[in-house]
C-alpha cells in the first residue's frame, strides 16, 4: 500500500516535471538548429549556427545592457530603501507615517 | 528630538518617489480623463465625463472588460488549485524534493519575452511541439493562437505554466508551518486523507490561499505583455484585455482623454477587487 501510494505521487510528480520542462526542451532542440530541420522534432544532428549568427550580431552589446541595467536599478533601490526601512524600524517616527508608509 | 528629524529625512527620499511615481500619476489620470485630449488632432477642452460615456457605449471596451475577467478568473482559479495540488504531493514524505523544487520554479525565472517566444514556438500550428504531440496521438491540431475561440485559452494555458510556480512555493511554505503533531493525531485517530485535508490542511492554509488568489487576481487582471507579443489582441478581438485597449488607444492613437479614463475604470476594478480580498481574509 505504501509503496503503491509512492509510486503514484512520483508518477504524478513526473508528469508536472514534464509538463515544465517542456518548452524549456523545445526551445534548446530548436535553438541548436540550422535550416529545415527546424521541423524535425527529434534530431541527432546538432549545429551551434545560430549561436555564432548571435554573436556575429551586437547580441554582447545587449547582453552589457541588461546587466547595467539591472545593477544601476539595485543600486538605486538598496540606497532608496535601506535607510527608509532603517528609520521605520530602529528610529522613533511617528505611527501615523509608519503605517501609511507601508500602505 | 535630534533623532526624530534624522529619520525623518532618511524617510524622505524614498517617500518622495514613491508619491511621485503612485500618486501624481493617479491624480494626473483623473485630470485628463475628465478632458476631450488627443495629441494627433491637438484638442484639448474640457468634458466633463463625456470620454466615460463614449467608453461604456465602445463595444470594443466592453469585450475587452469580458475578456480580462474570462482570462482572470479561469487563470487564477488554474493556477491556485495546481499549485495547492503540487505543494500537497511535494509536500509527502517522499526523497528527491531538493531536485524537483527548483525545477518545479524553473519557468518563474524566465522573463515574459521568453516565456511567450518559447511557446509561439510551441504552438505553432504546422512545426509546434504541441500539435506534433496531438497528431502522435491521433488527434487533430488545434489552431491554437489563431482561433477565436482558442486564443484566450492559450494564453491563460501559458500563464499558468510561468506563474504555477509562484502558488506552489506559498502554498509549500504555507504547508511546512503546520505542525507535524496535527497530522500524527489524525493518524492515531484514523481520518482519512481527505478528512484530513478538510480539517487540517484547508483551515490551515486560508490565509496563504487568500494571499494567493489576491496576488494572482491583480497580477492577471493586468494582463498585456503575452498578449501584445502573442496574438496582439486579435484574431478578431477575442484577446483584447484592458491593459491593450489602454495601450492603443492612448500610445498608438494618442487619445489621453479616452484612455486615461479607461485606466481609471481599471484602477477602480483592480482596488475593488483587492479591498474585497483584504477585507475576507482580515475578518475571517
């Protein structure tokens, strides 16, 4: 009984894991594609083509973007908030602006 | 008295932006709703809430409102009952969880670009994975992005894969704060496992649930990026939300007046919605 109830929940487990990791599937298998075989579902044959076409392109460019992007996004939000949350919780302030604060 | 002035200016900053960034935005939507305003033509005189009865008398707003309440109500009812279904198998005693949790959060990580590029992919009609998986099985593809009847669906289907994750992880953590002895004593008294879930679990996780369906109501109810990258509010308008309606009217034809208006409609359905949440869950 016990084991029979295991193995349902690892069966049940199993199809929600493929059921996530599905697209994630699909779009590698396409990604290491080049030309018709897009259409194969599944192929032996691997080619990184469309990587070296991204990189040929300003994709590192981006790429720089994002990262400096999200940096100066942190950075900004660390020194808005810290001192704010610091105040509300360690300094004597007014109840009134607390809980409006939060709100 | 020293003390007091410093943390009030440490205050400061972060109270100015974020009364800049919420409330003058909401008090200068309110202004130009009231205004016959479009930025092609150059009017700009006032109507009172002349752009409100030309919204409500818009059948293209009224299926947009439609739609929007169809996707969040189907997706955040999907979402909540996967997600408390998969933290209550996580949750068994059973080996392996630092494995599967992650992957169960995989698709949280990717941002809302990917997501809707990976399953344009998916379900494309002649090379998707999806309808290769329907033919293998002898049935018939299903034009999913492009059906008027299918479309919303999809997206609702897409939306529940990414944002799934999120309802379990609260709903997981909600189930590893009930203590252990509960359950033993349901064991020694003999309940079955759904009595168990009817009497244990449920009471225990209500306010979890609450938390849930309120940040997965607001968060669907907004719905527009999966749809501007998908189907683009069409075919045939059976994807239009109210999120896109804003978006075109107000930044691709240039109608402030109407569009600030419609924004309004849904600030005030989204603050109804959530005060109805707090206000259940806080008395219950």
């Amino acid at each position: 009984m016990r084991i029979l109830e295991k193995t349902l929940i690892y069966i049940a487990l199993g199809i929600i894991i493929a059921w996530t990791l599905m697209p994630i599937y699909w779009t590698i298998n396409v990604s290491l594609k080049a030309g018709l075989e897009v259409y194969e579902v599944f192929s032996t044959r691997f080619s990184i083509e469309n990587y070296v076409r991204l990189f040929r392109e300003d994709f590192h460019r981006y790429l720089i973007n994002t990262a400096y992007l999200a940096s100066l996004t942190t950075v900004i939000s660390l020194a808005l908030a810290i001192p704010a949350s610091y105040s509300l919780s360690k300094l004597p302030i007014s109840d009134k602006l607390r809980r409006g604060f939060l709100v | 008295m020293k003390t007091r002035s410093i943390s009030y200016i440490l205050v400061l900053p972060s109270l100015a932006i974020m009364l800049f960034t919420t409330l003058y935005p909401i008090i200068g939507v309110l202004y130009y709703s009231l205004y016959s305003y479009n930025i092609v033509t150059g009017e700009f005189r006032f109507s009172g809430l002349n752009e409100y009865i030309e919204l409500l008398r818009d059948p293209l707003f009224i299926v947009s409102i439609r739609n929007t309440v169809i996707f969040s109500v189907t997706a955040t009812a999907l979402q909540t009952l996967l997600g408390l279904a998969i933290a209550v198998l996580v949750n068994q005693r059973i080996g392996g969880k630092e494995y599967i949790i992650p992957i169960l959060v995989l698709p949280n990580m990717f941002s809302v670009v990917v997501v809707s590029s990976m399953w344009k992919l998916m379900l494309e009609y002649e090379t998707g994975l999806i309808n290769y998986i329907l033919k293998f099985l002898g049935f018939q593809p299903l034009p999913w992005l492009t059906s008027m009847d299918l479309a919303l669906y999809s997206i609702v289907l897409i939306d529940t894969w990414q944002w799934t994750p999120i309802c379990f992880l609260i709903f997981y953590a909600g189930l590893q704060s009930i203590p252990r002895e509960l359950y033993e004593a349901a064991i020694v008294d003999g309940a079955s496992p759904i009595r168990t879930f009817t009497s244990i679990t449920h009471p225990m996780l209500k306010p979890y649930i609450a938390l849930v369906l309120l940040l997965r109501s607001i968060d669907t109810f907004r719905l527009f990026d999966k749809v501007y990258l998908l189907t683009g509010g069409g075919p045939a308008n059976s994807t239009e939300t109210i999120s896109l309606y804003i978006f075109k009217t107000g930044l691709v034809f240039w109608d402030i007046g109407k569009a600030s208006a419609a924004s309004f409609i849904m600030l005030t359905l989204i603050l109804a919605i959530s005060i109805l949440y707090i206000r259940r869950s806080i008395l219950s």
